[in-house]
C-alpha cells in the first residue's frame, strides 16, 4: 500500500509542475480529511526556503519526505506489535498462573500451567480457607440436623429407636467380650497344660539321650560293653579319648557285627594333621574291605557283612610295609609295600564309625558305619598268630597295651549308645 501511495503522490506531483504555476511559485494542498490520505492523497508539502524550486528538486524532496514518513510508519507498527507481544505474553502468563494454582491446589508445590513455583503463603492461606468453608459447612449440617430434629417429631422417634438400638449392640457387645475371655481363659489354661506335658516329655527325652551319651556305668566290668550306631548319619559315632605315640607296626583288632550294603562303612578312622586317612578301614559301596595307610590302600580279603559277630585283626611294620589281615583267628590274606618306611604319626584322633576328612570331623554319610563295635584294642607290635587265636576264640583275654577297651576311653555322640555285650562265648556261638 505504501508503494501505491508513493506513486499517486509523484504523479500528482509532476501533474501538478506541468500547470500553470500560481503567484509566488508554491504549491497549495487543500486540507483533506483523514481518509482520504489513506484513500491516497499525499501529505501537504512542507514549503522550501530561500526561492523556488525546480520540478526536479521538488519532485525529490517530495520522495525524500514519503521515504522519512514510511520509516515513521514502519518503526510505529514495530512499536505497536511488540507492545502486543508484550500484552499477550503477560495475559498468557496470568491465564497459565491462575489455572496452575486451580490445577495445583493437591499436592505438589508447582503449577501444573506456565511451570512457575508457587508463593507458600498463598497456598497456606488457600488452605485455611478450603479448611473453613469445610468448618463453616459441617457446623451448617449439624444446624440443620438439630433444627430438624426440634421442629419434627420423626427425628426425635429415630433418636429413641437409636438409643434402642445402641443399648442392644452395647449388651451384644459385652456378651461378646465375655465370652471370647472365657475362652481366652480356657485356651491358656489347655495351653499350659499342653506346654507342661511337652515340657516333661523333651526332659525325659534329653534325660535318656544324655544316659546315651554317657553310657551305660552298670556294666559288668570296664570292657563289657559295645557302641550301637543304627543309623547312616554323619553325627553319629565313637571317639577315642587317648591318642596315638609314633608308631613303627601295631596291631588293631576289634569285634564287630553288620548287616548294612552296600557296604558296612568306616568301623574306625585315625587322622592327624596333614593327613586325614593316616590309618582308615573302610569297606564303602561294592568295593572290599580296604586298609589305608598314609593314604596307600591294601585291599583286605575279609567278609563281614552276614549281620554276625566278627572278631577282624590286622597287623602292620613299616619295615617292607608288611601287613596280615585275621578274620576270627584265621589268617586271610597277607602283603607288603604298604606305606613303607612310614613311621605313624602321634597326636591324631581316633573315630569310631566314620571316615574323617579333617582331623576329627567333615564325615561323609554314605561311608559311615552301620553296626555294633567292641573290644577295640591296639598294640605297639605285631602279635603272633597264637596270640590272635587265642583272643579270637576267648581262651585268653589281652588288652591293648596304646589303646585299651574301657569304658572311660571312649565316648558317644549324636545318638550313638552303649550297651552291655554279650560274653565272648556268645559271640563266638554266632559265628
């Protein structure tokens, strides 16, 4: 629009040097109204000094001040629009203000619009507020409720059956209390007496485990007696109290019943540090008896497991490892290199009824003993075989001069029992 204005004022301009000049050389505008400058007329022109002028110059001033007055326009409109962004910001910003604070008054301590933190003070004060109207609203409520109540008869009917009612639910009530307290009473009386018989029970439980453990002291002599272990465990077993000296042979010989496959297990274990099968035998799964020393096996031609009293020597040197193996007093098999030249060491422990994988625990299950042991002896020598039978078959009793059976040299643990045994004459008419 401003280029279309331009052009009619300089076309007037020109129309107009081309008339007749009037008097004085000035041109004359007639005042127009406002709109008929934006319907195109041109603005008045501002008269020259000093002398007229020529078309040409007119004509340029004329651009020059169309050009001034385009500049005015445009910086006016720039005002104009930024002071409209202005406004609309300041109006968005307001709307985003007041339906934050709407939006929220819940729980969070921003508004949900414009993204502005909220002045605390304002938020408590719209609280209090929120919390009178609910004030002012329930005291209305109960207004009501009275005047209803006076201005009525119903209510004060309904108030009468409520009372009824209240009284019924409090006797219900009490009866209710009273009963569940008799209860109460009886339960803890029947728990009591249920608590004091299981009480007694375990007492009379642990009494005879610790009689267990402790053994059996009416035994006819310090050697009748025998170590049940009637479980596969891993808890149950004997221990030797006494230890071994360093030893250059020995002789072990026991009795000993089982019926248990595969296998009988571990009848007895020595470990010391450093080597936990020092001196092992041990009849495990499907393979044969076996005598470990220092951990070298020699397979043991012995059969124990027909559920019988057995009487089993075995008889060792570190001199060529030489080893014999006595089943009831007969001479079973015999070998060497065993462990030769390997003095047994002193300071172990000595098990009854299992293998040790450490000095004295970590016992396996699957290789633990299932049976009756007795007459556990060990000598520093190799007996003759003489002497063997002779303790086989009850002609001739000979304790073990490192480790005798006596009853004060052995204890139980974990459910393992002793018993008193039978006599040697017994055992050998089970055989």
């Amino acid at each position: 629009m401003l280029a279309l204005l331009a052009a009619g004022v300089a076309l007037a301009v020109v129309a107009r040097a081309q008339d007749k000049p009037v008097p004085g050389n000035r041109f004359v505008c007639t005042a127009l109204p406002p709109e008929a400058v934006h319907a195109g007329c041109p603005l008045p022109a501002m008269p020259m000094q000093g002398g007229a002028l020529s078309p040409e110059e007119e004509l340029r001033a004329a651009v020059l001040q169309l050009r001034e007055t385009v500049v005015q326009q445009k910086e006016t409109l720039g005002a104009q629009r930024e002071a409209i962004r202005e406004l609309t910001g300041k109006l968005a910003r307001c709307e985003g203000l007041a339906g934050g604070k709407v939006r929220g008054s819940g729980a969070t301590g921003k508004d949900t619009m414009g993204d502005l933190p909220r002045d605390p003070g304002h938020v408590v004060e719209q609280l209090s507020r929120s919390l009178q109207t609910l004030k002012d609203r329930l005291e209305s409520l109960e207004l009501q409720l009275r005047t209803n109540a006076s201005t009525t008869g119903l209510p004060s009917d309904f108030r009468e059956v409520l009372q009824r009612r209240l009284g019924e639910l409090e006797r219900q009530l009490l009866r209710k209390v009273a009963e569940l307290e008799d209860e109460k009473s009886l339960l803890h009386n029947e728990t009591s007496a249920h608590r004091q018989k299981t009480e007694n029970t375990l007492n009379a439980l642990l009494q005879r485990v610790t009689e267990l453990e402790r053994g059996n002291s009416a035994f006819k002599s310090p050697d009748a007696f025998k170590v049940s272990l009637p479980l596969r465990t891993n808890y149950l077993y004997g221990k030797i109290k006494k230890t071994l000296p360093e030893l250059y042979a020995f002789t072990i010989c026991l009795w000993l019943r089982s019926s248990a496959s595969p296998g009988i297990g571990t009848p007895f274990s020595y470990a010391v540090p450093g080597q936990a099968n020092e001196i092992v035998l041990i009849e495990w799964g499907n393979n044969p008896i076996e005598l470990l020393i220092n951990d070298k096996v020699a397979q043991l031609p012995l059969f124990v497991s027909d559920g019988k009293w057995h009487h089993i020597c075995i008889t060792w040197t570190t001199r060529d490892g030489m080893w014999e193996a006595f089943q009831d007093g007969e001479k079973l098999g015999t070998g060497e290199n065993l462990a030769p030249w390997h003095p047994i060491k002193p300071g172990g422990v000595l098990i009854l009824g299992q293998e040790q994988d450490t000095v004295g625990g970590r016992f396996d299950a699957t290789q633990a003993f299932v049976g009756e042991l007795s007459q556990f002896n060990i000598w520093d020598r190799v007996l003759r075989a003489q002497e063997i039978i002779n303790i086989a078959n009850c002609s001739t009793n000979m304790p073990g001069n490192i480790i005798p059976w006596v009853d004060n040299n052995v204890d139980v643990f974990g459910g393992a029992s002793k018993w008193p045994v039978e006599t040697c004459e017994e055992r050998l008419l089970d055989l």
